[in-house]
C-alpha cells in the first residue's frame, strides 16, 4: 500500500497574508527554541513516558485472536468514550466512510444517552454481536454504565452468543475485574499511553483488526512519518513545523484552530484531531478551540463568519487527491458543469475557498494526501500525536494529562450519589 504526504504552509508567509504572516528567516530563527521542544519530547520517550510512540514498535500479531473471533459475528459494538472510542471511529470511517453497509456492521455507544443504546439495541441481534468495552482507568462511568445495560439486557432474555462476545481493554480497575471474573477475552492498555494518543495501541488496533481495517498499513503509515520527524530540519518536519506555526498563530491572537477537510471520510478524524488538540494543549489560560468544518457543505453556513467575522483563526484545510468513487456531471440543460466530474468540483471549491481567506488575510496551512487509505491515514493521524506532543513543549505545559477533566468527573459522581443538587434561580419556563 503506498501513498504520499504534503504539507504546504506557502498561506503563513508574511509575502501572502501581509503582516498577519511570519516570515521563513523568522522559522529558521527560532530553531534552538524549536529543537530544544524537540528534544524533551525525544527525552521523555527514553524515559519511557510515551508509549503513543512505542506503541509503533509493538507486534501486532497480538491482534489475530479477537479478528479470528470476529468472523463469528455479524455486529461490532464499541463501548467507550472520548480517546477510547474517537481513535477507532475516525480511522473506519476514513477507510470505509459513514454508510455502515460493510460486514461487520459496527456500532458506537460514546453516551450515556438512553435513546442511543436504545436504537444499537433495536439494529442488532446481540447473540452475534462482537462487543469492546474499552476504558483505560477501568472506572470510566458512561462506558461501565452502557456495558452493564447490555449484560442485564442479554441475562433477562437469555441471550447466549455461540462464542464469548465480550473483549475488554483496559488497564484496571473495576472493567479489569469484570473481564477476569467474566473471561473475556482482554486486552492491556499501557499506563504511558493516554487515551487521546491511544489509537495505534489496543484501544483502536483490537477493533480495527475486526472491522477489516488494514492495521498493518496504518502503522507502517505512522512508522513513516515518525522517520521523517526525526529530523532536527524543521523545513523537513511537518509535525515541529505546524506546531510551531500554531504556536506563533495562538500568539498572535488566533485562539481559534479551523479544520476544514474536503472529503466526508475525514469528519471523524476532524473530531479525533478535536479531542487532541483541546485536552491536550487547553492548560493554565494557554491553547487554541479547535472547530471542524466539511467541505464543502460549510461554505454555505459558515464561511461568512470566517471570511468577515473576527481574525481569531488559523486554517488547515486537508484535501485528498484520489476518491474511490467518482461521478461525471451530465445534463441536458446548459451548464458550466458539463463535462466534469464531482471530483473537480469539490477540489476547485477547496482552491477557490483555500485562495479567497488567503486573500483576506488569513492564515492557513493545507494537507494533501494522494489517497486517502490506512498509509496515509497512519501518517495523518500519528503526525498530529507528535505535533501536540511539540506544541506541549512550546508552550511548556505537560501535554499528556487533564486535570480539569479530573475534577469535573469527581462533580459528577457527587451529582449521582446526591451530594450535589441542582438549583436555579433564574430560569425562563414555557408551558
């Protein structure tokens, strides 16, 4: 499986964008501040601190038992929630889109809401349905409270699979004793691995593998790209050279990170990159909000704001060069559109929106992959793992871990056992 990577930052530059733009000798002049980033995040991988990048080197024949199960089964359910479950569902829906017309049918229970579980429940047949509970801490509450409905709903109706259908992956707690009480099948999530760079580990390769994704060619994709960042050349490293273009962007009042890919397979990966970006880097009054657009439905609710509204953003458009499927424009009526194919268009939309901002004066990076397959989504996927691994250190916050996330959970547990009680004041009620 090949493919090709391209990351074109021409839109930064003080010679496009004027005095919103940064200068190339004003990169190079930062090189000691870029290498010294660099460098921490090389050493805190000797250390053995991030295991996002041993996972690379992990094997992956560990994953041929829960695929061999797999064909038994007709459903996949995933039960999980923020980086136990955004890793997985952006990569299958980047090789195989949204239809969820290909065996095995997956469904995903990221809530704890009830109407959801309610509709999985209808839409498959649970005695042959593969089902993941994943939680790193084993205690996650949404992922526990979804994987105990099913239990119950599977005991009461006497629901007996011909093969265990539970695999568990996580690294302790209560999910850990449930699997080996149980015995599941079970899969060890790495104490240096967290869950918004878990992907290339067991909490997206254990049910990849199941879903006929090429996982082989997903982390030889990752493998490439971590080659090339070795470099200390920040003009040859695409993921030090986004980090520092956002740093210098957040800097410079652009608190906003639009991503906007012109192909519906990579909305998912846009909700992944979301994640990553803001639990990551949102610390001590520092980080960017990143949004998602698709292109190029957004144009037509959104790019009004971003070409007119406030200077806050900074762009990375993402285009893919090759669709698996295309279609000519045939009309009898007179039309501009004749003879072209829905490729052309959606690629000349991007151009011209890509050309229109740049215009105006807003700064905007693009990525181009010659296909979009497990290859180039590895490299898309770990390069943005290792960019915020950059971006961490230049801003000289720890990168790898959420403390607010922490307490709004202890809120929430005090919210259920009726230590908290919600009370309004002031509220607007309509009958």
């Amino acid at each position: 499986m090949k493919g090709t990577y391209k990351f074109n930052f021409d839109n930064v530059l003080k010679d496009k964008i004027g005095e919103n733009g940064i200068s190339i000798d004003g990169i190079d002049e930062l090189r000691d501040f870029t290498n010294i980033a660099k460098a921490n995040v090389s050493k805190k991988y000797e250390n053995g601190e991030l295991g996002f990048i041993e996972a690379l080197d992990k094997d992956l024949d560990e994953y041929e038992k829960v695929k061999e199960l797999s064909k038994e089964f007709e459903y996949v359910i995933i039960i999980g929630i923020g980086g136990s479950i955004l890793g997985s569902k952006a990569v299958h829906q980047g090789i195989y889109g949204s239809s969820n017309t290909y065996h095995p049918k997956v469904f995903y229970l990221d809530n704890s809401d009830p109407e959801k579980i309610y509709e999985t429940l209808k839409a498959v047949k649970l005695e042959k349905t593969l089902i993941f509970v994943i939680s790193k801490s084993g205690n996650t509450v949404e992922t526990l409270a979804n994987y105990f409905v099913i239990k119950k709903h599977m005991d009461k109706n006497n629901i007996i699979p011909a093969k265990p259908n539970f695999v568990a992956i996580t690294g302790g707690g209560l999910l850990q004793k449930i699997a080996e009480k149980e015995g599941y099948m079970c899969y060890k999530v790495p104490e240096n691995v967290g869950g918004r760079f878990s992907v290339l580990s067991a909490v997206g390769l254990a049910p990849l593998a199941c879903l006929n994704v090429d996982i082989h060619n997903l982390v030889k994709g990752a493998r490439k790209m971590n080659d090339i960042c070795h470099t200390d050349n920040i003009f040859r490293n695409p993921a030090l050279l986004n980090a520092l273009i956002h740093y210098k962007m957040d800097n410079r009042g652009k608190k906003i990170s639009l991503m906007m890919p012109y192909i519906g397979r990579l909305h998912q990966f846009g909700m992944w990159y979301r994640q990553l970006w803001a639990e990551s880097l949102g610390k001590d009054g520092n980080g960017q909000t990143p949004v998602i657009a698709l292109g190029a439905t957004d144009q037509h609710s959104q790019l009004q704001l971003y070409m007119d509204g406030p200077e806050d953003k900074i762009m990375t458009f993402l285009k893919v060069n090759k669709f698996k499927q295309d279609y000519s424009i045939e009309t009898d009526y007179d039309s501009d559109l004749i003879e072209h194919k829905l490729s052309e268009l959606i690629i000349s939309e991007q151009l011209g929106t890509e050309q229109s901002i740049t215009e105006k004066g807003i700064p905007n990076v693009k990525i181009t992959l010659s296909e979009l397959n497990e290859y180039t989504l590895g490299m898309l996927m770990y390069g943005y793992e290792l960019q915020t691994a950059y971006c961490g250190e230049l801003l000289c916050i720890n990168a790898f871990n959420q403390p607010a996330v922490e307490h709004a959970k202890k809120l929430s547990h005090a919210v259920l056992k009726g230590s908290i009680v919600e009370k309004s004041y002031n509220e607007i009620k309509i009958e």
